[in-house]
C-alpha cells in the first residue's frame, strides 16, 4: 500500500459523499482511508459504513470517545499500513492526481516529509488546479523550517506527505488537549528532525473556508493554546538550535499577530482595542516590525503608529479572505484579566 490517508470525522456526514468522490476520482487508487469518527452525533458512522462496500479502495471506519481532533489523528496514525501517511480534513477537497504525484515522486527517491501546496477557497470553489509537474526538490531540514516561518499559517500537515515508518520512529503524536496550533506543533517537531525533506510547489490541496467551522470560531484558545508553540522551544533546541532565534522572533509573534487580525473581525473596534491592551499586543508584536513579508511588517507599524487605521483596514480587507463570526467579547474580558 503506497499511501495511508486519516481523515478524522466529528458530525460531517455532509461532507462524505464529497471526500469519497475526491478519492474515486484518484487517478492512481494505491491507497486506504482511514475515517476516525471522534464521537458523532449525526449519521456519520452508519453513512461510512455504509460506503465501505460501494468504493474501489480500502477504507476503515473506527470510532473513538469524543476527545478531539489531535486524538483522531493519532489514532489513525496508529491503524496507517501505507509506505506513506497524510492527513486530509472531511470537508476539504483535493485534486484527482493526489496520489499519482506521491508515486511519481517516491519512486526511486524515498523522504521523510513531502510537502506541497495549497490553497484556500470558499465553500462554492473553484476547486480547479494544473496537473501537477514533476517539480519535488531536495530542501535542508533550517530551509524548510525557516521557509514555514516566513508565513507560519500557510503550512498545515494537510500540505505533507510523511514516511509512516519516520512517525513511527519519533514517534511523533499530536499534543491532546489543545484546539488550536496542534498541527503547526507537529509541523515543526518533525520537520526539525526530518532526515530528508522535498518540497514541491504542486497545489495539490484545497482548504474549503466553511462557515461554522473552527476556523471561523473565535474562542479563548486561539490565545491560551499559544502556549503549545512556546513549549516546543527546548525541543527545537536541541535538534536545530540555529532555528530557534527565528522561531522566537517570527513564527510566535507572527501567531499573535494573526490572533490580532481576527480579533478585528470578531469584537467591534472599541472591544478590539481593549483586547489588545489587555493582551499586550504592542508588546508581542514589536519583532515584527522587521519581518520580511510586506503586509505583516507593514500592518504592524501601521498598529504601532494607528491602532485605529489598523483596526479598520483589517475589518474592511479581513472580510474578503475570512469566515470570522462576531463573537462576545465578555469572556476573553475574563481570560485576559488573568491572563499572563
């Protein structure tokens, strides 16, 4: 079996007939899903279930208690026969050579981690890209990690293929217990002790923007799971130390500053100057002032000098590009008072 694909599911009974075609459509159909329902409510398991006999390809269903999605994973990763492994979200999509690039480039040439691109689209698409070309190349383990820092949110573990066999020998699992940021944990954890790294600029993956998801919530742990990236420091120390000063100075910040961002589409511009006082964004934000990407360096000076201006330039151009809901402002109120 060349390749293991986990998909966890909670409620997305909606989305199976979608996900089941994207793999019919596969032009190469050397894999098995793996379904890991994380407790759903609907008709999930019984829709799966009733699939298995209809598919050309493997497929599994498990069911685990309701503990989230890093759990899922980790199961799936667990019941993973395939050479490789990758993670696809139930209601995403991908294109029909998926697979068929994942051949071509391992043949002859086997990796620890192939990352790939893509692209985010509203539920309506379009979900078109050109054939993959035969474009993977040889990266260092600092090139990509400093790569991925750049614009630490446009990498999920949704852009990789991963040897099953070098998960296993980590062994790396998703830290349980947190909402957000789990994915980039990992992300960086095995990218830093990856032996071999290819990265191809094939849009193979279409992370669809679906209005209610957890993407599109704005809650307490996008602040509070931070804290899951700031724990990976020692670790990173230890397997590239000539990281870590770009970590602490980009990729953390950078986080906040995507947190500030979205607190601008979900509380009104009076609540969203309290939650940046409260949080200390000028302060975590003040690295940025020198980062390489034009629009977070130049936003953040136009936080530092305007707050207002920034504010408004990030609701009106935040609109196009985001699902954010408004959102009660009262309990990050709470959070943030005791937050330190």
């Amino acid at each position: 079996m060349l390749l293991s694909v986990v998909i966890p599911v909670f409620n997305g009974e909606r989305f199976l007939n979608t996900i089941l075609s994207c793999f019919r459509q596969q032009t190469v159909q050397d894999f098995e899903l793996i379904f890991v329902d994380d407790g759903s409510t609907d008709h999930t398991r019984e829709r799966l279930l009733a699939a298995v006999d209809t598919v050309p390809f493997p497929v599994t269903v498990e069911t685990i208690a309701p503990l989230g999605v890093s759990a899922a994973r980790n199961r799936g990763m667990e019941l993973a026969s395939g050479t490789y492994v990758s993670f696809v979200d139930v209601d995403d999509r991908i294109v029909p050579d998926y697979v068929e690039f994942l051949r071509k480039t391992a043949e002859g040439r086997p990796f620890d981690l192939l990352y790939f691109m893509s692209r985010r689209v509203p539920e309506h698409g379009p979900f078109t890209a050109a054939p993959a070309r035969p474009d993977a190349k040889a990266v260092t383990r600092l090139a990509m990690l400093n790569r991925i820092a750049d614009d630490p949110t446009r990498f999920g573990v949704y852009n990789l293929f991963i040897r099953r066999t070098f998960l296993e020998e980590g062994p790396f699992r998703f830290a349980a217990g947190y909402d957000y940021y789990e994915d980039y944990d990992i992300l960086y954890r095995m990218t830093a002790r990856a032996r071999s790294v290819l990265v191809s600029e094939n849009q193979l993956y279409f992370y669809v923007l679906q209005s209610g998801s957890a993407v599109a919530t704005f809650r307490v742990e996008r602040l509070s799971c931070v804290e899951l990236l700031e724990a990976a420091v020692p670790e990173l120390a230890k397997t590239v130390p000539e990281f870590v000063p770009v970590f602490r100075k980009w990729v953390i910040p950078r986080i906040y500053w995507s947190v500030l961002w979205q607190a601008c589409l979900a509380f009104t511009p009076k609540e969203t100057r309290r939650f940046a006082r409260l949080s200390g964004m000028r302060k975590k934000l003040f690295p940025l002032l020198r980062y390489p990407g034009a629009k977070v360096r130049l936003s953040t000076l136009l936080f530092e000098c305007a707050p207002d201006l920034f504010i408004l330039a990030a609701r009106l151009l935040g609109r196009r590009h985001s699902r954010i809901k408004k959102t009660d402002f009262q309990p990050f109120e709470e959070y943030l008072i005791t937050w330190k």
